[in-house]
C-alpha cells in the first residue's frame, strides 16, 4: 500500500483555510494548476511510498512509540511558500522545532522497519494546495498568503495515511485519503485508533 505519517489540521483549521484558497482559485492562470482538495490536506511528516504490508505492522510499532515519545504541541497555519514551479503550499507558525522532531522520528521508523526512504532532507512544514504539472508562477499566489494566519490549534496525534491515487483517467481528479491509524502524543496506553 501507498502511505505516508502526517499530522491533519483540525475541521477549524480547514474552514479557515478555504475562504483563502477559494481567493486563490479566482486568481489568473489559477485554473491551469490542479488545486488539492481540502480532505487531501495534510502536513506530510514521512513518505514511505509503496509498503509491502508485512511491513506496516513494524511501521506502525514504531510510529506508536514516536507518537508516545513527543508531546502535544501548538501550531497554526500560516503564510505560504512553493516548490521550484510545480507545488504552492501554506506553512506552519507555532512549535515548529517539534514539528520537526515528530518528523524526523516518523521517518526514523520507517528505516528501522525496513522502508525504503528517500536520502534525508531537512523538513519544511507545508501542506500542498496546488500543484502544477509544467512550469508556473506561483509567487503571486505566494504573496496573496503573506498575510494569512490562522488561528493557533494543538497537534494531538500523529496518522499514517493511505494514499489511494486515481485509476478512472478523468482529468483532474485527486487522490483518496484514508487515515489507517493514528496514535495520540505523548499517550502511554499503546493503543492505536483505526481510521476511517
């Protein structure tokens, strides 16, 4: 299966996301990028790609003693910023350190459970709102974001999500979301909630 860990922004968060991002749809050229919608919104922590499932349940150990191991912590959305000219996303303010933290252990439990990752980068916070599939200028849609922060919420679990990518062919559909499990932080009870 194709998953990653991510943390979700709350319902609150969403609604006050999506007034912004609508502005942004009405932008010109908004209608040449492919705009995530807003069950797809999500702070990706570690991808891991095609998993054999033999391997989720290691993974998912793993990720439940990172999800022990680090405190609920304060965050917001806040800003945005882009990838070369391909992906504009809206950023994170608040206890970005732990953010970070939790990342780097999400990530750390898919290597020891035998995923193959990626070279390690720094993380950068961001949940995608667009994307585009050849060259754009996403500073525009960037500078639109300067001033947008929300309003501060606390991230209290960590989830590893399902990605299920489209397969019907018709233009611009998104892929499916399905939250698998997630485990509250910093909980001692060692259980997981199954997703949705």
């Amino acid at each position: 299966m194709r998953i990653f860990a991510a943390v979700l922004p709350p319902a609150d968060a969403v609604r006050e996301l999506a007034p912004e991002v609508d502005a942004l749809q009405r932008m010109p050229g908004a209608d040449a990028l492919r705009w995530t919608g807003r069950p797809g919104w999500h702070f990706t922590l570690a991808f891991y790609g095609e998993v054999a499932d033999d391997l989720v349940p290691d993974l998912s150990e793993r990720l439940r003693r990172a999800a022990r191991r680090t405190g609920p912590f304060p965050m917001s959305l806040h800003g945005g910023g882009h990838f070369g000219d391909r992906a504009l996303w809206v950023g994170a303010a608040g206890e970005i350190p732990a953010l970070r933290l939790l990342a780097d252990r999400a990530e750390a439990a898919g290597r020891k459970a035998g995923v193959t990752m990626e070279e390690h980068r720094h993380y950068r916070p961001h949940l995608t709102v667009a994307r585009s599939r050849v060259s754009a200028d996403l500073k525009p849609y960037v500078t639109a974001l300067d001033g947008f922060a929300g309003e501060p919420w606390t991230v209290g679990e960590l989830c590893l999500v399902r990605s299920n990518l489209p397969t019907s062919g018709v233009p611009r559909e998104q892929p499916r979301y399905e939250t698998v499990a997630s485990w509250p932080l910093g909980a001692d009870d060692g259980s997981a909630r199954a997703g949705g």
